[in-house]
C-alpha cells in the first residue's frame, strides 16, 4: 500500500465521515511538492500534515481540487489536515509535523498558519485544543466549514504568527 492509500485507511479509521479522500490527497501532492509532510517507520505511515498557501485566508472543503486554491504567490499557510495514528499519539509526533512545517512555510514566505478545527471534531475535549494551544496557536475567530459534502459546520480558527 502507498503512502496516499494509507493515509486514506488512517482518515476513515479516525473520523466517521471518511476524512480526507485519496483523490484530494493526489491532488494535493500533484499541485504542491511540499504540501504533504509525512513521518514514516520503515514503510509504515505514522502522521501525517497537508497545507497549502493561500492569499486571503479562505476555507475550502474538507475535500477539494487543491488545485484551484493553492497560491505560492501569497503568505498565508493554511493547514487543512493533521493526523496521527491513533496508536502513536501523545509521542510528538504532531509537533514535529507542527515543527517542520513552519520550517517549510518560511521557506514559501508565509507570515501566518491557520487551521480550521471542528468544534464537534471527536478528540476536541481529548486533546486537541491544548495541542494547538501547547504549539502556540491561538483561537483567532470562528467560521464555518464545508468537512462533509453539503454541510458546514461550526468550527475554531486556529492561528500562528510566524
């Protein structure tokens, strides 16, 4: 299994509606060369993080044509998933995802990350508020966003001054 088929595995594993899907994870890694950070043991997919840049700070789908959003000419990192296996979480690894994209991110220009956060996401009171807080993103607004196919939901701005 490539590395796209089991980030897709791991996405409908960990969310109910299926997550990000392989065709956006292909688009993503078709129209962005680093816009997917992946940490690996051996051939085995252990977390993973997709971003893109935008000029305006915009929420697209959950799942989209990367494509048609995805702007090196702007300054604004957005981060559109992050997941690690359940298996291997509470180990850093999401902070060392955190920690390579803003290397990466610099490297593009971007002045600012942001991430959109389900407030019904299932591990929002487990975790992952304070894992945001923790790697120094603060709640900057709320909005709502498009996770399932026809349905916005109400979700936190996260956001990082780099």
């Amino acid at each position: 299994m490539d590395d796209l088929q089991q980030i897709e595995t791991i996405e409908k594993e960990t969310f109910r509606n299926g997550g990000v899907n392989l065709n956006t994870l292909r688009s993503l890694e078709n129209t962005f060369k680093d816009g997917l950070i992946i940490i690996k043991e051996q051939k085995d997919v252990l977390a993973y993080l997709g971003w893109e840049i935008h000029k305006k700070q915009t929420f697209p789908p959950y799942n989209h044509d990367i494509s048609k959003t995805h702007d090196e000419s702007g300054n604004l990192g957005y981060i559109s998933i992050i997941t690690v296996r359940k298996e291997y979480r509470n180990k850093g690894l999401g902070s060392k995802l955190l920690n390579i994209l803003i290397a990466v991110s610099k490297r593009y220009s971007c002045k600012n990350l942001y991430c959109p956060v389900n407030k019904k996401h299932p591990y929002l009171k487990k975790g992952v508020l304070h894992f945001w807080e923790k790697n120094g993103f603060k709640i900057s607004g709320e909005t709502n966003w498009e996770i399932e196919k026809g349905k916005l939901l109400p979700s936190f701005i996260f956001s990082k001054q780099l």
